[in-house]
C-alpha cells in the first residue's frame, strides 16, 4: 500500500513539473520525491526478481539523484519527466505483489472432516 500511495505522488509530482519548470524548492522537491519513490520500487522489484524494472527504477533514481544533480534543458526534461512518469504509472498494474495463500493450521477443524 505504501509503495502505491509513494507511486502517486511520484506520478503528481512529475505532472507538476511538466506543466511548471521546476524552479529553487520545487525542483528539490521533484528530485527528492521521485528519487525516494524509484527506491521503495526498485526494493519492490528486488522482492519480485524483476531485474528490469529495477534496473530502470535504479535509472530514474540515477537521473533524478538530488545529492548530485544533474542539469537539463527544458526539452529532455520534458522527455525524461514523461518516461518516468509512463514508468511509474506502468508499475501500478505491472509490479503488483502475489498474494499469498494463508496455510491451514493442522489444529483447525476443517468444515466436514471427521475426528479419528
């Protein structure tokens, strides 16, 4: 659940930045929270074994690093915002845990078994 809510906002942040040029605070905070999201989903596709996805989720975490940024021009910001946006938005319905079964406990009755 937490990995969808951070999901979203990386996706909100990124619409942000596409119809406003990241200016001072909000550029950081673009670089902060899609950074932090493509983390917590590069973990998740570690859990999963998707090594693509990772290796693309550690990508976009490379790109928008704000530790050491890196500077772009107006156009491949818009290119690379709307390729992590289409990545983060892919990753909803693509990188969805399993559900485990519960395991039945051998203590339980079981509707219609019989006792020994």
């Amino acid at each position: 659940m937490l990995t969808k809510i951070l999901k979203w906002v990386a996706i909100a942040v990124l619409i942000g930045g596409l119809f406003w040029r990241p200016l001072g605070g909000y550029g950081i905070l673009l670089q902060f929270v899609v950074s932090a999201a493509a983390f917590v989903v590069l973990v998740q596709a570690a859990g999963m074994r998707q090594y693509v996805w990772m290796s693309l989720f550690l990508l976009v975490a490379g790109l928008f690093n704000p530790i050491l940024p890196i500077g772009f021009s107006k156009y491949v910001f818009v290119v690379v915002s709307t390729l992590t946006l289409l990545l983060f938005f892919f990753s909803l319905e693509l990188l969805q845990p399993q559900r485990r079964l519960s395991i039945a406990s051998i203590t339980d009755r079981m509707p219609g078994s019989e006792s020994l």
